[in-house]
C-alpha cells in the first residue's frame, strides 16, 4: 500500500467535498497529468488566457501548452517587459476568457485563503473574467484558516521573496518578518469562505506536491 498516496487522495477528497459545500465547483485528480489534460479542456484557439504569477502553473508547463493550442496567453512575467506593459497585462487579465492561478493555501473546511503584492490575483480569482480555475497541491492544505496564515508566513511568501530576488527580510530569514519594506509582498489578504456570487470557479486540487 502505497501510505503517501492514500494520504494525499484522501485529504484531496476531503478538501473538494468541503468546497463543494462552499459553493465552489472543485475536482480531484491523483495526478498532475489529469489535472494538466482537465485545465486545457477549457482553452481553445482564441481564448484569452490570463496568468496569474503561479509557480504551480509553471511547473505542469500550463502556459507553454496553452499557447500550443492557439492560445492568447496574459502573462506578465515575461522578460523584457516595462513596467506601464505589465500594468495593462494585470489589467487585461481581469477580463479574460480564462483566469488561471494557483492558491496560497486551502483549509479543510473549503476556504481559499491567499496574500497577493500588487492584487491583481486575488481580484481576478474574486471577479471579472468569465471562468476561473485555481490549481493546487495537496502540499497546501492546512486544517483552518490560522494554519493556512502561519503555511504562508513560513513557506510561501519567504520562498516567492528570494525566487523574485526582492531584497525583504524573509528571503533573508526563512520566515515573514511583518516587514515594513516598500517592496513588501503581503499586502492584500484574501479569505474566500464561499464562491463569490457572479464568478464561475473551479478548484482542482492534484494529488502531488506543486509550487510553494
């Protein structure tokens, strides 16, 4: 018997019923490969594809493999873009066909909870484009919404800091320091308890260990 497995399919499962009560629509894949083949259902040529700042998406290779299905793909990671450039990018996703991100953390009683920079993720995940579909890791599940504070104080934010070269105190430290830098990441602070009324998502939650 395979225990991390079993650990992982069940706590998935649990995560997805408890956020079908919440009104969001949720789905579980054991692996990364199902879950790559569900999101990709969802674009077609022409689509308009909004990239939120995801080391999940990155990892399954999800931009690259929407624009090979002919894609218009926002991302405004990209090199060598300017500043005014990534602002319209932020902007023009808020309006896509698609959103697509990841989450900081879940809770098994179905909350989203997320602490974005600038914003742009968390309002499109609230609001705007016409589906939104949030991709996670069972590596971040947390039991309530404390856990899923302290996940990202000690996990997320310190390793987003140092992969963004931002010099914050916790990509010195290891752990968030509730700085007061101006380049500061923990800005806006999202818990989403249910599906926001007007905004059609869906959490795939994957039975692997993906992004931060």
């Amino acid at each position: 018997m395979n225990v991390q497995k079993w650990h992982h399919d069940t706590l998935g499962q649990r995560v997805v019923e408890a956020l079908k009560k919440n009104e969001f629509d949720a789905v579980y894949f054991s692996n990364s490969e199902e879950a790559v083949q569900y999101v990709l259902s969802y674009i077609s040529e022409g689509t308009t594809v909004g990239m939120g700042g995801s080391v999940t998406l990155n990892q399954l290779n999800i931009p690259e493999k929407a624009r090979d299905k002919g894609a218009r793909v926002l991302n405004h990671n990209l090199p060598d873009l300017s500043a005014e450039e990534k602002m319209e990018i932020r902007r023009e996703q808020l309006t896509s066909d698609v959103f697509l991100c990841s989450t900081n953390a879940l809770t098994l009683d179905g909350y989203l909870v997320n602490i974005d920079g600038v914003g742009n993720r968390v309002a499109a995940m609230t609001f705007g484009p016409r589906k939104v579909l949030i991709v996670a890791g069972v590596n971040k599940i947390c039991t309530d919404v404390h856990s899923a504070l302290q996940r990202i104080q000690l996990t997320a934010a310190p390793q987003n800091n140092k992969r963004l070269n931002l010099p914050n105190p916790c990509a010195a430290a290891g752990v968030c320091m509730d700085c007061k830098s101006k380049t500061r990441t923990c800005r806006a602070y999202s818990i989403m308890k249910r599906k926001p009324m007007l905004t059609d998502i869906t959490v795939v939650v994957v039975g692997e260990n993906l992004g931060y």
